[in-house]
C-alpha cells in the first residue's frame, strides 16, 4: 500500500470480470473519471472487511476491476440531483450503489476475478428484476462461507404447528391481489412452504376471469391442436392491408425481390402497398383453407366476410394513454394479412417515414410477453414450477403442441447466423427459484423469488453432426423436411428460455406462397420447397432491440430486457379488445360483487340437495372442489344492468328483489325448504319455505357469511347435529353453530 495525499492507496488484486462493451446508451450519461466515489467507499469496506484498517486513516482502491466504469445522469424528476450506477457487469445490469457492488468485487477479489456463485443481488438477478439489499438480511438466521459466499442455511420446509386449512388455496382469502381476490400463486408458495411437496391442479374459484378461462381456453387450445400454424390467431400481431382493388393480389417481384401490387388483369404492378400492423380480435368463423392464403376470396365469402375474414384492430402506442386506433377495427380476407414476424422483409424496401404509425406501435411491444393457461402447480421446496397452456412473445401465441422455431445462440449479438433447430413443445413452465431467501411479502421491495419462463420439447436440426439416432419425426413433419435429426436421446427433452423462441414453424405451402421463389422453375410450375428457417430472423431480433430501447414500461426499470404481463392485453398495453373495456378500464367490472354471488353459489353446492342429506357432510374438504359456472336468472340481468352477469346454467334458478340484494337458489331437481341454501325472508320478496298448514316461526338470529371475511369465519365454526325424536318427519333436524 501507498499513501498519498493523506490516504492509503490499497492495489487490487489481479482478476476480473468486467465487460468494456457495456455502456449506458442514453444521450444523458457522463462518466466519472476518476470514480472517487467508489474507490473511496469500495476501498474503505475492503479494508475494513479484512480487519486491517487502523484508526483515523481513509483508504481508497488504486482503480476499479478492469473493464468497469461509473456513470451518472440527472434524476428526471429532480434534475439538480445526479444519480450514479456502475457499468461492466457481464451480465450487463448496472450496479446502483457502492454497497451493492462492494459483495461483487469482494467475491472477485478473492476467486481471481472469477463470478461463479458470486452471491450480490446482480449476479441473482433474473427475469430483469434486481433484489433490494435490506431483503438478503432475512430473519432466519444462517451462516455465509466467506471464501466461497454461499449460505449454510438448509432449505427444509418449517414444521407448522396448529390445525390445517380446509379451504383451498384459491379460497384462501388469507392472501388476496389488489382486488381482494385470493391470491393462489402465494398460496400454493405458503403451501409448499407448509408441506415441502406439492403436485396439484390450479383453481381459482373466487375469480370471474378465471372461470370465464375455464369456458374459452379448453374449446381454443382444442382448435388449436386441428388448425395449421399458418392461420392467424386470437391476439397475434399481424400485417394487413385495410383495402384491395378488385382484381389486384399482392405479389413478389422477382426482379427486386419486393412485395407490390400486381393488377391480374393487365399483369402489370400498381401503387405501393400500404401495410398497418393490427391485433387479431377474432379469427374466422367459416372453414378456411390454403388457397385463402394470397388467392382473392370467393365471392360468397366476401359477402359474409365478418364470418370467412378476421378482425383487426390498429395497435395502438404503448407509451401514451391515447387509445383510439384500437376503435378503427375492419374485417379483412386473410390473404390482406401477413404474420408481422415478416416486418422487415415486407416493408424494409418502404421509405420509413411512410410507414403507417400503427408499425412502429407495434415494434414497441416486441419485447413483451404474457403466460396464458396456468394449470398445475408442482414443487419440492425451495422450488417451484407452474405450468401453462400458451405463451405470448412478442407478436405471436405460441402453445403446447406449436412447432417453433428457434434463434441461434451465436444470433445474440449478431444476425449473420441462420437457423437450423426446430422445437416440438411439451410443456410451458414458470420456474420459482430461491423461494427459501425471498421475502413472503409480494407487494414490497423486499428480495423477490427468482423467475424464469422456459420451454420443454423435442428438438431436431438439419446440421447431421449434431444428431442423436432413434428419435421419430413428430407427425407434422416429414421426412424429406431438411430437419430431421434428432438433437437429444429418445429419453430426453430439450429446455430452451422462451427468448431463444423466433416463432411458429409454418408450414411449407404457406411460406411458398408468401415467399416463392425468385427463380421459377424451368417448366414455370410452382416448387413446393422447404421453409427457410432465418426467414424474419433479422427483423425480429432489430424489433425486440427497438423495442428495449423505445419502450418505456422496460427502460424505465433498471436492467430490464423484457415486458412481462399478466394478461395479453397488458403487455401490449390495451384498454378495449373487439370493442369491450377490458380488466381495470371496464366501468363495470366489481371484482367483490362478483365474489359474493359465487360465495352464495358455493354456499348453495356445500348445503346439498334433498331432505335425505345428512347435514354433516356439510363439514367435508373442500380440496376435491371444482368450480361450477355462475347461473343467473335472465329476468334479474333485466332489473340490474349493471351486475356481471353470466350466461344461465341448465337446471339452476335465481331470483333477486329489485330492493334487496337477498337471492333465493333453487335447482330443478329439489324441493324449496330442503338443505339447498334456499333463504324463507319473506322481508326480501321471497317465497316462503314454510309449507301449508304450518305456522311460520321466528327466524333465529342469522350471520351473513357472503362478506370476504367468510372463509376466516367458516374455519373456526363447528356444525353439531341433534335430532328430536326417532320418527322421521315429525321434527327438522337442528342445526347448531358453534364459533370457537
């Protein structure tokens, strides 16, 4: 060590991780050179962490690790304040603080500059999101290895004491979201926590959304599994074209290579197509096949093209609030369309300020992504995986059973490879990590669990040097596809992140139709050819980089890549889809009414049917519930307008008083008065239970269970019968609660 200018100068040692190439890229960034800042209190730590720091002596590093550098720009709601963050990671996520990097460079400092299990909060991060500091100091208590920084702290699941929960996890009110609902993601964590192992459905009982989830996905995926990849799909990003003249198609020039409009009549190319980018509000109602595809539409089918065609709703901007272009939807023949993964190779050779703004909207959202489907719950503690029917990355809906086609590693920092692997996918998993460390709390800024979305399927290549015998070819492909070899043995599936995913593998007539070939045949036949697999592979890659540069739900947070959000119409930031206001931007959406109508529903199947019933199966689990659909009167959707109202069940009745928010539920096949739930309030305008000839007695004093305080109140009750008497008949069985 040296001293100089009244500080000790402490040397580094050799070894380090630092990447030159990662640099801030906004116009508002100036370096710091010298970073005294970090030096001064890097220095300071070091020495003080090593137990050689004497009193009333400051210390400072000679330098920083080779290849970072400190940064600082103007707060943007405090201009005068300047923040700082320290470029180099190889991970390319900046530190924030000088105690955040201090766990960094101390780890590096003592593995010769090698970050293998480097435990700081940017080595762990995942899913763009950086873990706050006070979260690693948990309030279990465990011993760190200072050599290699890593936790003694066994992940085992605590043994609870106390009696177990009767409810599910997606009646769990102990846990709710920001709209009351139970939250059964926490839930099933707390769960496994509890138990150390759980392998179970996910259900969500209490949620509208949900169980409108349960009518739609399972009849969509099962189209899905029978319809080509070629066809466009419910919230797909597409190019189209709002109008054609008669008698015009769009076609390639073989000459350029470009796309333009070729007038059939005369066989000469007419103006330049005017392409807009839309979402797909719904998908043809009538059989399509692939003459459909570039061939002008019969003209039965133009008559009812809101049936043969598809809806499309300009995509609006993501970064501002205005929302009107999503109103100017059209139905256009699906030959007007093109998947949007095709961008570049159909407007790149268009001026960019032509392009129609709804294009680059659209570029802005190709960094997002959405899971769709979750289904299945299955973890050993401190792990988790949730599994899902579908996945939206970027422009496309990608699901279980999809063909897609993957990026090349090497295409990560440059687009001069070609793609040679395919992916059957079997399953889509949401990976939970480190769920021993978190914080239980999902609403703070304590340590978050880490998260990854991966992908798991057969995998083939055309590269034969790379293959693995004995695999068959799924049935969608065929042997003389170039693709045939095996990337894995027989007994194994390939795990891929759901970024490496370029997007479906269309079938080969498809890609020859949008894409022929620029050089016929000698015989001027068509050639059926294999699809290229790089096709749209250099658009989608300049897309995703425009899109972590221009919008703003990703630039605004610290290090983040992607967009992840809950729903489809979340990440691509839409308040209306097919002309309906959709979740928090819907007047009429009141998540707690709905609640109190399926409460009262469940309250209805957990009573049962029939005079015959004994009452104490009343007291059984609630594990083996599955949730039926909401009935509803279509003379009380006449009195309240306004209610969320669902379409009726066969076999079920409610009725409700215009005055009174008490409702009487009977089913067809039992008798009022029974154990149905039935309510005998003559005050409410219901019928009385009460049968002819008998005196009406006093009702006894009644607890209205239909609040979000009914599963902490049914946990702690007790239901004891009694009966007076052995003939039957002669007296109804009492009924005592018991709240302990």
């Amino acid at each position: 060590m040296s001293a100089r200018r009244g500080r000790v100068i402490v040397p580094l040692r050799p070894g380090s991780d630092g990447d030159v190439s990662h640099r801030p890229t906004g116009q508002t960034y100036r370096q710091l050179n010298p970073p005294t800042l970090y030096l001064e209190k890097i220095g300071m730590q070091w020495m003080n962490d090593r137990n050689e720091a004497l009193p009333g002596i400051s210390y400072a590093l000679e330098r920083l690790p080779a290849g970072y550098t400190l940064w600082e720009r103007p707060r943007q709601k405090e201009p005068s304040h300047f923040d700082k963050y320290l470029y180099g990671h190889p991970g390319h996520t900046p530190f924030d603080s000088p105690n955040r990097f201090f766990a960094h460079f101390k780890y590096l400092m003592e593995n010769g500059g090698n970050n293998i299990g480097c435990p700081c909060t940017v080595c762990n991060a995942k899913g763009g999101t950086v873990p706050s500091l006070r979260a690693s100091q948990g309030s279990q208590k465990h011993s760190v290895n200072r050599e290699f920084g890593t936790s003694t702290r066994k992940a085992t699941a605590p043994q609870y004491k106390g009696r177990p929960k009767l409810v599910t996890p997606g009646m769990d009110s102990s846990r709710i979201d920001e709209e009351g609902t139970p939250d059964v993601y926490r839930n099933l964590i707390d769960k496994l926590q509890k138990h150390g192992t759980l392998d179970e459905a996910i259900t969500e009982p209490l949620s509208m959304d949900w169980r409108a989830e349960q009518e739609i996905l399972p009849e969509t995926f099962k189209e899905l599994q029978v319809n080509p990849q070629w066809l466009p799909r419910r919230g797909d990003i597409v190019l189209y074209v709002r109008e054609l003249p008669a008698d015009v198609e769009i076609c390639r020039d073989n000459k350029t290579g470009e796309f333009k409009l070729l007038d059939i009549s005369t066989r000469s190319w007419r103006s330049q197509i005017w392409w807009e980018a839309g979402l797909v509000g719904q998908t043809p109602a009538e059989e399509t096949d692939i003459e459909d595809l570039v061939g002008e539409p019969a003209k039965q089918k133009l008559k009812n093209i809101s049936y043969s065609g598809v809806r499309v709703e300009p995509i609006p901007y993501p970064n501002s609030t205005d929302k009107s272009l999503s109103k100017r939807h059209r139905y256009v023949p699906i030959n007007h369309t093109r998947p949007f993964i095709f961008w570049k190779d159909l407007c790149g050779h268009i001026p960019e300020e032509m392009w129609h703004p709804t294009i680059k909207n659209a570029l802005t959202a190709m960094s997002s992504f959405s899971l769709m489907g979750k289904y299945h719950f299955r973890g050993t503690w401190p792990e988790a995986q949730i599994y899902c029917r579908g996945i939206y990355i970027g422009s496309e809906m990608i699901v279980v059973g999809d063909t897609v086609r993957l990026i090349p590693k090497s295409s990560a920092a440059s687009t001069s490879s070609s793609c040679t692997d395919i992916l059957t996918i079997k399953s889509i998993r949401l990976k939970l990590t480190n769920l021993n460390i978190a914080n239980s709390n999902d609403y703070d800024e304590g340590r978050p669990y880490n998260s990854s979305v991966q992908i798991f399927g057969t995998a083939y290549t055309s590269d034969a040097s790379r293959s693995s015998e004995g695999w068959p070819l799924p049935e969608k492909l065929h042997k003389r596809e170039p693709w045939r070899y095996p990337l894995h043995p027989p007994d194994k599936e390939m795990q891929v992140p759901f970024s490496r995913i370029l997007g479906r593998l269309f079938e080969s007539d498809a890609m020859t139709l949008w894409f022929p070939p620029l050089t016929p045949s000698s015989d001027m036949s068509p050639r059926l050819e294999p699809p290229n697999l790089s096709q749209g592979l250099e658009g989608l890659l300049e897309a995703r980089n425009f899109s972590r540069e221009n919008d703003r739900r990703i630039t605004d947070m610290l290090g983040a890549n992607w967009f992840w959000g809950d729903s489809r119409a979340e990440a691509l930031d839409l308040r209306t889809v097919n002309g309906l206001e959709i979740s928090k931007f819907d007047d009429e959406r009141d998540p707690k009414e709905w609640r109190k109508y399926i409460k009262a529903q469940e309250g209805q199947m957990m009573a049962g049917v029939g005079e015959e019933r004994d009452l104490s199966s009343v007291q059984r689990s609630l594990r083996g519930f599955a949730a039926p659909p909401v009935p509803i009167a279509s003379h009380a959707r006449q009195q309240d307008a306004s209610l969320p109202f669902r379409k009726q069940s066969e076999g079920l009745h409610i009725s409700g008083s215009g005055t009174d928010s008490s409702m009487e539920m009977t089913s067809a096949n039992s008798r009022p008065g029974t154990g149905n739930g039935s309510r005998s309030d003559t005050e409410s305008g219901v019928a009385s239970n009460s049968q002819p000839g008998t005196a009406s007695r006093k009702r006894a004093k009644v607890i209205d269970l239909s609040s979000d305080e009914e599963d902490e109140i049914l946990q702690h009750t007790n239901i004891v019968v009694e009966k007076d008497g052995e003939k039957e008949g002669r007296k109804k069985t009492r009924v005592m609660v018991v709240i302990d």
